[in-house]
C-alpha cells in the first residue's frame, strides 16, 4: 500500500527520498545481477516490474483515504531475492507513479514502503526458515511460499496501514480495514505459494533463492 495522491510534509518527502535512493543504490550495487543471465531469468524480472503497477492499480477504498490491493511483492522476492527484488520494484513504483499520475513528491516513501521493507521483511522470513527449520523442498514451499508469504504480507500490509494513518489519512481506518487487510494478505498468500511451487518445480532458473544443494542434494 503506497501513499500515491495524499500530500506529505515537504521535509517528510525529501528525507524519505534521500533515505529511499541511499538504500536501493546501496543494494543495486551490490546486487548479483549475473544471476539474471539464467534462461529465461531476466525476462521473468522485467515482467513482473510491468506487472506490478497494474496489480496496485486494481485496488479498493477503504476509509480514511487508504486502499486495499494485491501486493505482487512477496513472489518477486521469494524468486529474485532482496536485492534484485528491491531494484526491480522501485522501477515498480517509478512506472505506477509515471503510469497513473501519482505525486512525484512522494516517490520516496513510496520507494521505503513497497520497496524496501518489503525486501527486508522477505529476506529475513527466508533468512530464518533456512536457519530454524529442516531443508527440505516441502518446508522451502509451505515455510516460505505460503506461510512466509502470509507473514511477509502482513508485516507489509500493517506496517503501511500505520504509516498511511499516521501520514496520509482523513478518519482512523477502523478494524474493518485491519481485518480486510489479513483476509486479502491470506488469499494472495495462497496464491504466492501456488506460483512459488510451479516456477520452482517447470522453472527452477527463475528462482533464484532455492539452493539445490540445500534443498535437494543429499536428500
């Protein structure tokens, strides 16, 4: 959830800019971008980044000015990792800002919003799945397509609820707005784990934060 058309403090803005673009150039940098040479793995990226504004596009007003959509952001770090995943969605939100006439003044706290929290929450669910649980393919599947992504979706979701309430809104959320948030946050949930499971298993090239020798070798 970003804050698209409200209008920000001038100072707010120009800090979470700043902040934004030291992040995710810190993280393009040092990004594995080899990794994109993979079949098929590059293309995969580039689609999801023009997927991604038309996925937040598609949202529905709830009150006190914020809206409800589908993230997308879960898959796309559950396949590419934090650093590919935090660029490519930053292009995200530079497209949705280009594509459908949201204020070029909030661009940075949409960045830290959609882009880089998300990134950091989904790299450390995968962080600790690999580290508290058993390696197996079946625990890589449920512990971070489904179950991750469900806590993946909701740290997101109320962590950007709070920040549109604190920054953004006209009239408290209420629980109503909550509640609809985990509901959607466990269907896309649903969802992340049902296309984690077919890329991993018909295109395994494309995701790229499953280890054979983790998961497989020796099993």
């Amino acid at each position: 959830m970003g804050i698209f058309s409200e209008t920000l403090p001038p100072a707010l803005a120009l800090l979470a800019g700043a902040a934004g673009l030291a992040i995710i150039s810190h993280n393009a940098r040092r990004a594995n971008w080899q990794r994109l040479n993979a079949p098929g793995a590059f293309s995969a990226w580039c689609c999801s980044i023009i997927l991604l504004p038309f996925l937040w596009h598609m949202n529905i007003p709830v009150a006190g000015g914020a809206a409800l959509h589908l993230a997308g952001m879960p898959i796309f770090i559950l396949m590419f990792g934090r650093r590919l995943a935090m660029t490519g969605i930053s292009l995200s939100v530079l497209a949705y800002t280009l594509a459908f006439d949201a204020r070029w003044a909030n661009i940075g706290i949409n960045l830290i919003l959609l882009a880089v929290v998300p990134s950091y929450v989904g790299d450390a669910v995968m962080r600790a799945t690999e580290r508290f649980l058993p390696h197996n393919i079946f625990i890589y599947l449920l512990g971070n397509g489904l179950f991750g992504a469900m806590l993946m979706l909701a740290t997101i979701g109320l962590f950007s609820l709070g920040a549109f309430q604190a920054l953004a809104a006209t009239a408290p959320a209420g629980g109503d707005a909550v509640a609809y948030l985990l509901l959607l946050s466990w269907g896309e949930a649903l969802l992340t784990g049902f296309l984690l499971t077919i890329f991993t298993v018909y295109r395994p090239e494309w995701v790229l934060t499953f280890d054979d020798n983790v998961y497989l070798h020796g099993k």
